[in-house]
C-alpha cells in the first residue's frame, strides 16, 4: 500500500491545472445509461472511483471506448446485465446513481448497497423513496435494492426531501428525465455538480427547469440521445490547493476551475489574510508570506460553506494566528484527521460536532493515518508546513479524489514523493 512522505516548511509557488470533478463525473457517467446512442463525456479525471465505474459498464457488458485524453464513448445499448455487484460497490457510494438510469430506461435493476468513506450515516432510503414515488417497486433483500419499474415505465411525481442529498437528487432527476409526465422535486440540492448533470441531460434532450435551486421541474420525454458533454472543474480540488498555499505562506495560481462555485471557500481565505484575484477560468491566491488568521466557519450544504472543505481549514486553523471554530453541520462523524493532527501537535478539543482549534506556532512531522478522502488532503496541507518529515499512511483515500496530487504540489515546489507501502 503507497504512502506520501513530505518534509514540511516550503512555501508553496507556481501554477496548476485543476480537474474535472469527480462528484460531478460520476452522475454524468451513470446518465450515459440512459442514452439511445453514444455519449461521449470529455475532461474525466484519472481517478480510481472513475475506473471503478468505468469498470462497472464493463460488468454489464457495455465496453466503454476510451482515449489518450480520458475522453470516454458510452454506448448502453450494449448493455447484458442489470445488476451492480458488490464487489464494486463497496469500494465506491456513487456506484448507487446508476440505480435511477437503470429503472427508467431499461425497466429493472439490481444494484448492492454502496460503500465508500466511513463518514457518518448517509442513507439510501431517499433514492428509493422517490423511486417509489414514481411507481416502482423495491425490496431490499441480501445486501441489493432490487427495483422495478411499473408495466409503461415510471411515473412523474411530486417529491419533497426530507433532508438535502446531492446524489439522491440527482438518482432521482435522471429517472425522472425518462418517465412518463412530470415530476417536481422539492428541497432538492443546489450544488454546481447537480447543474452540471441537469446540463448533461439537457444536452441529451431532456426537459429540465430549476437546477441550482431547491426546486427542479422535470418533464419526462420519450428517449435521450447522444451528445458530447465536459465535466466541470474540481471546486474542491481547487479549494484544498488554496488552502494549501495559504497554509505556507505562499502564492498559487489555479488554471482550469470555476471561480463562481467557490464563493463561500474565497471568502473565508481572505478572513485568513490571503489576497484573492480572479479571472473567468482562473484564482490566485498570495499570503505574501504571512501566517494566517484564525477563521471560524459553519458547514452546510450549497452555497453555504462546503462540508468537503471543513478539513482542509482544521489543518489551516492549526498554524494559524488565533483561534477559530468549526461546527460540521452535514456528516456526524468527520473529525477523524484531528488525532492525526494531535500527533503533529496541534491544538484542537472536538465537543460534538464542534472543533476548537487554537493555532499552534509550530507543527511537528510524524506518521500519520488517512481515514477519509478530504482527512487525507488535510493531513497532506498539515505535513507542508510541518518541521521535518511526515509519513502518510493509507493514501488510496486520496488517490479516490485527487488527480496526481504529488506531482501537482511538486510542480508549486512542494518536497513530497510516493513510497510503496
């Protein structure tokens, strides 16, 4: 098993490319099931939960045509089987989107309840609610949701949520592009990554009204065709880079992302001191060599501050001058870095679902264990500005969301390499 070594204390400098976004990807991938003729789906990131998908196609027999640039041709006419194995499942929670394309276009599916980041109960049962709704039948027997659409296909429907889900609006929005009349959800997610899907879809022919706001209007239509759709950029793969370059003092530039869906983050690194400037593809963001402030911040979903950056500003609080406050609003279980970061000797109490870090004028290299995705990016921005040598353990959570990431920070002047484990 790989691990990141990283000797901290170098103020990071340079530019880089972000990536597309992997949690807007994979809806996208899983939308290509509902297509009559190929799809072709552009700026993929060279991600392991984008192989697992890509893998998953194959497993239904539909063989997906990749090129050199990751570009990736689906054809789901191909498809032999409807059932998603456990197997690949559970290494990966997005594998449940492709239960909705499934049932609206091919009228059944087998998927196994997904896997993935340990980070507090995410339930399913809001993807299958609003199946329901819409007239299919589900159980839900020895590990699979077994679904089946009525005999003429789904049915539009009215559904609320009881609580904001990003995937289970989106599950329930590409079933809904193909039934049969209208469905409005309501409470539904207002992230860009839903956007990005509803463009997707709209691209393919679908009628769709109201994405980015808490209610979206869906008229189903007969059949989706081909189209040839770019993914977003990373709003979270830029926002760990900025925090990273703020947390050392130094100045980034990132190319290829979309200052527009990150307004929450920017603001909070300007409370931190950092001097942000835009363009319409780019960010630079310069300490100037400063540490940074204390910010406190509250996470909620879209356009509130993200949870998928509540780590990464831990870390940042950690060397910062000042004490700041971070109660996590989405997930009930996503503190796991900080006894990492106690190993490195910083300063942060966790009473429920608040951290309280106080700013520590030092921290310390020493090994530590990556137990989620974005607590593995925030144990990396930690090791940066540690004295001496971090080892990070278990890096394949970060190899789930961030495209080469050692490369990238070798490229800013970051002293960080890959080991085998």
């Amino acid at each position: 098993m790989d691990k990141l070594i990283i000797t901290g204390g170098v103020r990071l400098d340079g530019e880089i490319r972000i990536s597309g976004a992997k949690n807007s990807a994979l809806p996208i991938l899983a939308a290509t099931l509902l297509g009559d003729s190929p799809i072709t789906i552009c700026n993929l990131p060279h991600l392991h939960d984008i192989t697992t998908m890509i893998e998953l196609f194959g497993r239904m027999g539909i063989e997906p045509i990749i090129d050199e640039k990751l570009s990736v041709e689906v054809d789901a006419r191909a498809i032999k089987t409807l059932v998603a194995p456990y197997e690949l499942v559970k290494t990966m929670r997005a594998s449940i989107l492709v239960l909705g394309p499934m049932v609206a276009r091919f009228g059944e599916a087998e998927v196994a309840l997904p896997g993935g980041c340990a980070i507090g109960s995410r339930p399913v049962d809001l993807h299958i609610r609003g199946l329901e709704a819409m007239g299919a039948k589900i159980d839900v027997e020895a590990g699979y949701i077994k679904a089946k659409a009525p005999e003429g296909g789904l049915v539009g429907a009215n559904f609320h949520f009881d609580m904001v889900s990003v995937t289970g609006t989106e599950n329930i929005m590409m079933a809904a592009a193909l039934a049969n009349g209208r469905s409005v959800l309501t409470n539904a997610a207002r992230e860009p990554e839903v956007v990005d899907l509803a463009n997707c879809l709209i691209a393919m022919g679908a009628k769709i009204e109201g994405a980015g706001t808490d209610t979206i209007t869906i008229d189903g239509v007969k059949r989706l065709g081909g189209a040839t759709f770019s993914v977003m950029p990373d709003r979270i793969e830029t926002g760990t880079y900025l925090v990273a370059a703020a947390a050392t003092g130094g100045r980034v530039k990132v190319k290829d992302t979309d200052p527009s869906t990150l307004g929450a983050v920017l603001e909070k690194l300007e409370e931190a001191g950092a001097v942000v400037t835009c363009g319409p593809d780019w960010i630079e963001l310069d300490m100037q060599g400063k540490r940074p402030k204390a910010v406190s911040l509250v996470t909620a979903p879209y356009p509130e501050f993200p949870t998928d950056m509540q780590a990464q500003f831990i870390a940042l609080n950690a060397i910062a001058d000042g004490v700041g406050t971070i109660v996590e609003t989405v997930f009930e279980n996503r503190f796991m870095h900080v006894h990492e970061m106690l190993r490195m000797g910083a300063q942060i109490q966790v009473e429920g679902n608040t951290a309280t870090v106080t700013g520590a004028e030092r921290l310390v290299g020493a090994p530590v264990m990556a137990t989620d995705l974005r607590a593995s990016a925030s144990l990396v921005i930690a090791a940066l500005v540690a004295e001496g040598d971090t080892l990070i353990d278990r890096i394949y959570h970060i190899d789930r969301g961030y495209e080469c990431i050692e490369e990238k920070l070798q490229l800013l002047g970051a002293k960080i390499r890959r080991v085998p484990g």
